[in-house]
C-alpha cells in the first residue's frame, strides 16, 4: 500500500464515519470532504479496506440513489439500512430524515459549529 493510498484511507474513514444517522453524502461529497476532490472513484475501494465497520450504507450516487442494482441483495441490504434510520426512498432517490435545502454547505459537509 502507497503513502497516498494509506492517507486517503484514512481521511475517507474518517469523514464516512462521521456522517450522521438518518444521513447521506455522495462519493463526490465523501472525496471532497476528506480533501480529495475529483477521487469519488476511489471511495468505495477506500471503504471496503477498512477494517473498522463504518457506516457504508450511507454513502449514495451524486442522483442520490443507491449505487448497486435495483432488486440485488446489496441494493436491498442499503435499502433496509436506510429505512431503519428513518431514510425514505422516492422514486429511488434517498430522502435524508431533514432535507440540507437550507442549510449552509460547512454544516452539511462538517456539521453543525461548536459556535451555536
């Protein structure tokens, strides 16, 4: 494993760890974040090395749907995740428990301020 690989890693984890129940960010979301924009086709490789059990289920497509199949084992096993979190799904796109239509972007990639 290469230094950058093992950094990026780490940074993925990190942000995919910390996204909040009943919430979701995109690949694209998850590489910026970890300071990596333009690599949203490194996370899931990223995520699937780790060894720690992050929360995978809700990392979604830039559409905001689920990356894998409709109807395969995996869509479904996100898909349940999702909804016991209180996640909805319309039309296939995942509507997260409060919508960041008003949020400012800092709170929606990093979470509210320790200001408030």
């Amino acid at each position: 494993m290469t230094a950058f690989q093992k950094s990026f890693d780490k940074s993925i984890w990190e942000v995919v760890s910390q996204i909040a129940v009943g919430r979701v960010m995109s690949y694209g979301e998850v590489a910026r974040a970890a300071g990596y924009p333009r690599h949203a086709r490194m996370v899931a490789r990223a995520m699937s090395r780790s060894e720690e059990k992050l929360p995978w289920h809700r990392v979604v497509k830039s559409d905001r749907t689920i990356a894998f199949e409709v109807g395969s084992e995996p869509y479904k096993k996100q898909q349940a995740l999702l909804l016991n979190e209180g996640v909805q799904l319309k039309e296939g796109k995942v509507i997260p428990i409060t919508s960041d239509k008003n949020r400012e972007l800092d709170e929606v990639l990093w979470g509210p301020s320790d200001d408030n």
